[in-house]
C-alpha cells in the first residue's frame, strides 16, 4: 500500500523529483496576502492545542463542519477545545479529494513529525502528542514562520490601523524575517461607508485626504502592497484615486476579482463577517476590467498590479488580459476557492499557453493560520509535476539548468523583485 503523503507526494516524474527537491524545497517564503495577526507574531504568541492554531480563525475548516453537519457550537461557538478538535476529526474522513485533508496532515508532518492519519480514532492521541510539542521551545509564532523560512509576509490592515504591533516587529532584534502591512482600504470605498473614526484619525472631513494622509503613514512603516477586494471597482472615484497614489509610491495594487462575500445572514448576524459564508460570484466583465487598466494607464497612473480570480471560468481572460499590460501586470496565484491541485494546475496551464509561466510570482497562503505555509510547498510540488510532465513528455528540453532557475524564480525571486519598490 502507498504511503501516504510521502516524501514523493504529488511528484509523479524523475525530473519532477529532481526539480523540487533540488531546486523548489530549498527557497524561501515571500508571502504577500495573508491575513496573520501583527498582534500576534509581535508578542511571540504560544497556541496550547490545536483548537487553537487550526480551528480558531479558519473559515475553510469551518465550512467542511458545516457541510458535514457540525453543530455551531463546535465551530465557532463555546464548546470546549477537545470536542471541537474532535468534531474536526469526524470530518476528517470525507474530505476525499480536499486540499484540507492534504494540509492538515502535512502540518501535523512538517511541524510535528506526526505522520498518522486523523480519524476520530486517532484524535485523542493527536491531542495529547501536539499539546505536549506545543509546550516545547520552537512552538511560538516566530519560530513556526521561520521553521517555514520565511523572509517576508505582508498582513491585511485597515487604512485606521495605528500599525503598532508592526513597529514592534520592527524593532524586535530576535524576529528574523520582515511583517509588511498592508493597505486594505474596501470598506471605505463603497457607498455609504462609515469614514468617520478615518477621518477624526487625520484630522479631515475628506475621506480620500484621510486615505492619502493614511497611505503615507504605511509607507513610512514599510507598506509595499495594497489590496482590494470590495465588488465594484471600475467606477470607484477613491480607488482610482488610490491607484495612482501607488504608482506614485511604487506599491503593489492587488485587486481580488469574483467573491459573493457574508451570504449567510443567520451567520453574519450571530457571528460577523469572516464566518466562511461567501462563496464564487458571476464571471467578470472583461471590457469592464480593461478599461479599468486602459484608463489608469493613459493616465501613468497604472501601478504594479497583480489580479487574482475566484471565478475559475475567469482564468484565461485574466491571463491574456494580464499579458496585455505586461509586465506591470500579473496573473494571480490560484485564490481561495482555487488554491487546490486542480485550481493551481489550472493557472499554472493558463500561464504555460497564453501568457509566461516564467514571469509569476507564486503562491500565497491567503491565510490567518500560522500553520498554513505547508501550502507554499504544496504549490511547489504541483508545479514540478506539471514542469516534470512536460520534459518527460518531450515538451520540453530535459535542461536541468535552465528549469533549476525557472523554478527558483517562480518559487521566490519573481516575488522578491515584483514587490520590490
């Protein structure tokens, strides 16, 4: 019987072999979306169990609950941590095919050198093994992103954020690796906003003065992203606005296209937003998306983009459309309901026959786990079996060379230079 998850897992082909575990498992992490908390790498925070570390914040664990049956209680509710643990065994077994079944076990591997299978037979004991590891040195927040190499990883923040755990971060001697904020600024830029505690922070009665005059204060904490994830864009005065203050500070505009976000009224009445009840919108409009480009372009006001889709039927219009503005433009790494085998294998494909595979910048966890940077080394696997499938298909030359840096770059330097200021 194979094992599973082994040290070959997805890696179907010699070179795919050669090329990950020579090339792809040694570089670093340069995660630039995921929703970590400042707060919580700043004061070197230690989880107890895994309630904690997995289930606490994890909306994609919280949906398979859901599905499967799970009482609210023991999702997002009061229940006591080893009976939602073991309610999150229970799901377990059914998620066939699920990239929650390969990250959870890849964790327990990577993190805890546990390579049993979760059931609801094997939950007690995983329980206790983690719960006395997590007691060990090595276990805090700093040490797992770094267990991770982990170089930098920019964090989601609200434009009235004071940024203070950042600074922290910043002049904490024994943190290896750099915490960006970044400038997410969505709920100001749709009608009706409440802009109000905005304002009163910068003194104006103008929100868009207030978010320039907020912008600026992120920079000058090391900002070098923005993202946008709010459902009209083309039309919005503030973001256009916004858009040429990055090309201005040379920051990264991210613009995340397609969600249907807080669906569930029962659960953003009782929990908020954040529960795991959004789900994939209608295609995009792509004269909509190019004239967006178009415009700011003809202004020089287009910054660095990177354009990221929940909509899979979206992939190919993005990924010409990406390559229309290149190289200022980026197709995006498979997001959210994307980020599995056959989601990053779609994008990836795109890139390979209607754009450069070359030319992108990787992965991202998306996350507010700190335990989900196993999906960076998941992304890294598929792509040397896709690269390994071509060679051995002779599709392409078995040039060992030139594949290494291919996958180097795609891995971490493309980041590294893209975000770049």
């Amino acid at each position: 019987m194979k094992k599973y998850l082994d040290e070959n897992f997805l890696l179907t082909t010699e070179t795919a072999k050669r090329l990950y575990f020579d090339f792809a498992e040694k570089m670093p992490v340069f995660d630039y979306h995921n929703h970590l908390s400042a707060k919580d790498i700043a004061e070197h925070r230690r989880f107890t169990n895994l309630t904690e570390l997995w289930l606490e914040t994890d909306h994609y664990k919280w949906r398979a609950m859901r599905a499967a049956g799970i009482d609210e209680s023991l999702i997002t509710g009061n229940a006591p941590a080893f009976e939602k643990f073991k309610a999150w065994a229970e799901v377990m077994p059914g998620l066939v095919g699920s990239p929650l079944h390969h990250w959870c076990h890849l964790e327990l591997q990577r993190y805890f050198g546990i390579y049993e299978v979760l059931t609801p037979k094997t939950a007690e004991n995983i329980w206790e093994q983690t719960c006395r590891i997590l007691e060990g040195e090595g276990f805090d927040t700093v040490s797992l992103l770094e267990k991770m190499n982990v170089r930098v990883l920019c964090t989601t923040d609200d434009p009235a954020d004071s940024l203070e755990w950042h600074r922290m971060i910043r002049q904490d001697k024994t943190i290896p690796f750099k915490v960006l904020p970044s400038f997410r600024p969505d709920k100001y830029c749709v009608k009706d906003a409440d802009c109000s505690a905005l304002c009163e922070k910068y003194g104006t009665d103008r929100v868009d003065e207030a978010l320039i005059k907020a912008l600026d204060f992120f920079c000058e904490n090391g900002c070098i992203c923005a993202d946008f994830g709010a459902g009209e864009f083309s039309d919005n005065p503030l973001l256009r606005m916004l858009a040429a203050e990055y090309k201005r500070r040379s920051i990264v505009m991210q613009i995340h296209l397609g969600p249907m976000r807080n669906v569930n009224p029962k659960i953003m009445g009782s929990f908020g937003r954040d529960g795991g009840c959004d789900s994939i919108g209608p295609a995009i409009d792509p004269i909509e998306v190019a004239g967006f480009l178009s415009a700011l372009q003809e202004q020089d006001a287009l910054p660095k983009t990177v354009l990221y889709n929940l909509n899979p039927s979206d992939n190919r219009m993005l990924a010409t459309l990406a390559g229309d503005f290149a190289p200022d433009v980026l197709f995006g790494a498979a997001w959210w309901f994307n980020d599995h085998i056959r989601g990053i294998k779609s994008q990836l494909l795109e890139l390979m026959e209607t754009g450069s595979l070359a030319s992108t910048a990787g992965m991202l966890t998306d996350s507010r786990s700190f335990t989900s940077f196993v999906r960076h080394e998941y992304y890294r696997r598929i792509l040397c079996a896709l690269i390994g499938e071509q060679v051995e298909e002779g599709l392409y030359p078995d040039d060992m060379e030139t594949l290494g840096i291919l996958v180097k770059n795609i891995c971490y330097e493309n980041a590294e230079a893209f975000f770049s200021k």
